[in-house]
C-alpha cells in the first residue's frame, strides 16, 4: 500500500464519504471510509500504524470524535486529525490537527 497517497476516514455522514471518495479519485488517492470506530478496529490490522486519519468530531450515538481517537491511539496509531465542522479551541494531544470537512492535501 502506498502510504502516502492513502488515508481513513472515519464519519458518520453518508455525504461526507460520497464527497471524500469522488476528491481522492480525482487526486489519485486511496480512500478507505468508516462510518464507525468499531467497524475500524475490526480493521485496523490492515494499515501501516502511520497511515493519515480523519476522525469526525459528532460520531453517531452521541460518541465524541476526539475520545474515539484516543482510543485508535492505544493500538499504535498517531496520524490522526480531527474533520469536523466543530472547531475546537484545544485539541487533545493524540490529534494533530483540525482539518474541517474538506479532504485534506
């Protein structure tokens, strides 16, 4: 897998992923999307632990983005970026950076 050119998206909004999945085609980028972070970990064995990752903020079920990545963080992973419509004024230390709903460079 090429690491550089992939990235997880984790987001609970169906239209988020449409618009992800169509801008990482249109770069030349490997999108995988998660609509949940359980449905990740069944995952996460399949990815290089410095793989990029954008994490929502308003998960379903009332589950906070920026604690649901705390928990990525446990099973070795540390690329994680908050991609919220929600901006925070701090960020816990496991994230790296706020990126907004946009698909990243």
């Amino acid at each position: 897998m090429n690491i550089e050119k992939s990235l997880i998206l984790i987001d609970d909004d169906i239209l988020v992923h449409k618009t992800w999945k169509m801008m990482a085609e249109k770069k030349g980028q490997i999108l995988f999307s998660y609509f949940d972070v359980e449905s990740f970990m069944n995952d996460l064995y399949c990815y290089d632990k410095d793989i990029r990752i954008f994490i929502d903020s308003n998960l379903k079920n009332g589950k906070k983005g920026e604690r649901e990545a705390e928990r990525i963080t446990k099973v070795g992973f540390f690329n994680i970026h908050l991609a919220s419509g929600e901006i925070l004024d701090k960020l816990p230390p496991w994230i790296l950076s706020q990126n907004g709903k946009c698909f990243p460079d």
